[in-house]
C-alpha cells in the first residue's frame, strides 16, 4: 500500500505495528488487478489491488542516438554523465532496489525451514530472483537525488521498506526492510559503478546486501553480480549478468558459490547460472543451476556429476524440455543476440528452487516492467499527505515521464539537478556538510567491511527537518 504504518515506529526492536501473518505467497498466484487512476480498489479478502498499467505507454527511443551522448564517454564513470530523459525508465533507482522484495515469498519459505541446507537453498533463489527484473529491462532509472528517500509497505507480502540516497558522488543508495511479521531484517548498501566500453555498458555492482533470519539466529551476506547492456549503439539492446557472487551464512559457516556465466562466443552461456552450497569443512552439499532469466534447480552433487560425464562422453542423456511443463522461456524474442535453443536442460531427481514470474501482456508498451515493478510509481489518494516530501512518487521528472510528458519531464529533471548543484555550492560555501536523514555510516556486523545502516525512526512520521529538494 506504501502508507499503511503510519502509526508504528520505525525502530524495529519497539514496533508496534501488528502485521498479517506471514504466508508463502506465490507471486504466480497472487491477484496485482487493479486501478490506476489513483485509487485504490479493495477486494472482497481485504487487500488492496495495485494498478496493472501506466497511465501512457513508453516513449520511443528510435529517434535517438545514444552514439552522439555517448562517444565523449569511453571509459569514463557514467553517473556524472548527465543523459537525455528519452533513455530513462519512470523509476527512480531507489525504486529499482525495491525490486529485490518481488519474490519475498523466498523468504518467507527460508525462514519456514528447519533444515540449514533448505534454508541456504531458499536464500540462493532469492540472491537470483533479485536480478531477474532487469531481464529486458534497459531503460536507465533516474539517479536519485541527494536526500531522495522511497517507502514501501506491503501487508499482502508481509513487509515493509524504506530506502534513502546518502551519497551523491560517488552514488551510494542505503536500504533497509524489515519483516512484518518480526521474522526477518534486510538490509545494504548499493553503489552501482558504470562504464561505457565502447558497444556496451557494464554496472559493477559494489557494497554489501545481508540478510538476518530471526527466528533462526541466522546472517547471510552477498554482492550482486555485474550488469552489462550491449548493443548501446546499433542493433538491438541486450543484458547479461556474470560474476561470481559468494553468499555465506555466519552462523553455520555455510557458504554458496554462484556462477553467473559470461554469454561467450556462440550464447552457449548465456544467461546460465551454475554453484554449489558447502558446509563449512567445504563438502558439497549440493549443486544449483539454471538460468537468471527463467528458473533455479538444485540437486546432489553425485547425481550432478554423473549426468555432465555422461554429456562429455557424448552419450548425453534424451533433453527434456521444461519450456512446455515445468517452466516458461523468455529468450523467443532474442533478435540480435547470440542465438541460443534451449532453456534449462533439466536433470532427473533435481528440486525446482524458483522460476520467473510472467510479464503482464502489455510489458513491452511499460518499459518492460514486472507487475511489481508497474506498482512501484503508484501514487495513492490521499498518499501524499503520508509520505514524507523526499518520496520518489513526488518527483515532477519521473510523475511527468510517466503520464507521457516528455517535454516536461525533461524540463524538471534539469530544474532538480540544477537545484541539486545550488544546494551543494551554497553548502560548500558556508562550509556546512550534509547529514543523511535515516541512515549513517558503520560497520557491517557480520564482514566487518564499512556499509551504511538504518538509524530507526522512519515510520514514527516526523518528516519535519527533511530537506527540500524537490
């Protein structure tokens, strides 16, 4: 709903907010109908609907050429690069962090586990799932504001969220949500570092994301794997996601290693993610794979090996596609890039981890948006009044790009950058340093590395001393 806590404190040891209880909510089943003029539908279970569409279609980009913004830019770090709104999405990047919380019900289902492996397994999905939205996503979010904060609380998912940019250059974003229902604690930094390569854009993703378990005492802590768009110039624009992200559970010395292949010569790769999850004399407990982009399986080791030494022996066992039954492609609209055939080649015995929501019909005319990712920008009756006045959803740049109002979009965002600029000089001028609202810097308590935290507060509602930057 976004508002729905108004009167619960923000420090999560003396909540006062009784949330729902917490249910394995699979977003494959879940009803997102809904308005979108503003009001909110309720259904007859009481939970309020979320609209299913923008108010105007995506703007073409076809027009444009991102070669005459973009050819000054090689090698250089692009978030001091000020781009045209034409190649933006209506989000905010705080709002694009929000979207780690789609498949909650991850969560939810590692905090239901008593076995530490199932609990590891659950983690490691939703580690996936969190990068599966940017899949045909390439629209560039608008880079927030110094101060810009974001809100989210869902009671049909059982959570609530709240972020804030606490650094302009270099670009930090700090998050932190919190259970519902007391069962878990989420929280990061993101300090997404961009470079332009010539034919493509590469996002090396830097800070800390940990998630706490309450119920089992139990920490996990990773680090995304880097973004890269290809085709910035000409043909069609692509992503991809490599790197190996490593996610250990401090409690039990677990830890599980995820590969996110690089697409390769011939898109043999592409999209592929291969790991494993070891205890922490480092014997493998079992083996994950499958694919960002559609689904996660997992099975034991043994029956893992036998089946790739059966394909090197070029005896590899009759495929059985999962496109049909078990699981939905995204790759047949794959114009322009590597070609590839198959989905993930499922291997006898093998337990499904996750797989992909479905894309509302109308995807490709919303900038490519989950129906999570429609809501995001909703702007509610009676909302403002509630949200504190540093809320993305009141930004006249991203408001106007989504109403289809280009011209004025575009003149707002350069309005609020050039506010942004006078604000800073007139800090530096009186010598004044900015102090971050909801967050401060400290030390991770689990890695021991610098990371930004949530100093509480938030939904006691005070927004009086926040900034004006809108």
């Amino acid at each position: 709903t976004g508002f729905d806590s108004d009167n619960s404190s923000g420090d999560f040891s003396e909540a006062n907010h009784k949330g729902p209880e917490m249910l394995d909510l699979d977003p494959h089943q879940s009803n997102r109908n809904g308005k979108h003029n503003g009001e909110t539908e309720i259904q007859e279970n009481g939970i309020k609907r979320h609209r299913t569409s923008l108010p105007a279609p995506m703007f073409s980009r076809s027009d444009f050429s991102v070669w005459s913004i973009l050819k000054k830019c090689i090698g250089l770090e692009l978030s001091k690069i000020t781009m045209p709104i034409v190649f933006n999405e209506p989000l905010s990047f705080l709002q694009r962090i929000t979207e780690y919380m789609e498949h909650i019900y991850l969560i939810n289902k590692a905090c239901s586990h008593a076995d530490p492996l199932e609990r590891m397994q659950a983690v490691a999905a939703f580690a996936v799932s969190a990068v599966a939205s940017q899949w045909e996503r390439t629209g560039k979010p608008f880079n927030p504001l110094l101060g810009e904060t974001y809100e989210l609380t869902r009671e049909d998912l059982g959570f609530r969220f709240i972020s804030e940019q606490v650094s302009h250059h270099p670009p930090i974003s700090a998050f932190y949500s919190e259970g519902l229902n007391k069962d878990f604690i989420f929280h990061g930094s993101i300090y997404p570092k961009l470079k332009f390569w010539g034919k493509s854009i590469e996002a090396e993703p830097r800070g800390t994301i940990t998630l706490e378990l309450l119920k089992h005492n139990e920490a996990y802590t990773w680090t995304n794997p880097t973004c890269c768009v290809h085709n910035v110039i000409i043909g069609k624009l692509w992503l991809e996601q490599y790197g190996v992200v490593e996610i250990v559970n401090h409690s039990t010395g677990d830890k599980c290693v995820l590969n996110f292949k690089p697409c390769g010569l011939f898109g043999k790769e592409l999209h592929r993610v291969e790991g494993y999850i070891q205890d922490k004399h480092r014997k493998k407990l079992c083996v994950i794979y499958g694919k960002w982009t559609e689904c996660l399986w997992c099975t034991d080791p043994t029956t893992y090996e036998t089946y790739r030494k059966s394909e090197k022996r070029g005896g590899e066992p009759k495929k059985k596609s999962v496109s049909e039954e078990d699981i939905k492609s995204e790759n047949d609209e794959a114009d322009d890039m590597p070609e590839i055939q198959d989905t993930v080649q499922f291997i006898p015995g093998s337990k499904l981890l996750w797989r992909i929501n479905c894309r509302p019909p109308n995807s490709s005319q919303m900038y490519n948006f989950t129906s999570f990712a429609v809501s995001l920008n909703e702007l509610e009756k009676g909302m403002e009044a509630i949200l504190a006045p540093t809320d993305c959803r009141l930004r006249p740049d991203i408001r106007n790009m989504e109403n289809g109002n280009m011209d004025v979009a575009s003149k707002e965002k350069e309005r609020l950058e050039e506010k942004q600029r006078a604000a800073r000089k007139e800090r530096a001028k009186d010598e004044v340093e900015w102090h971050t609202r909801w967050f401060h810097q400290g030390t991770n308590p689990y890695t021991g590395t610098p990371d930004w935290l949530y100093s509480g507060g938030y939904f006691d509602r005070n927004f009086s001393d926040c900034p004006d930057i809108y």
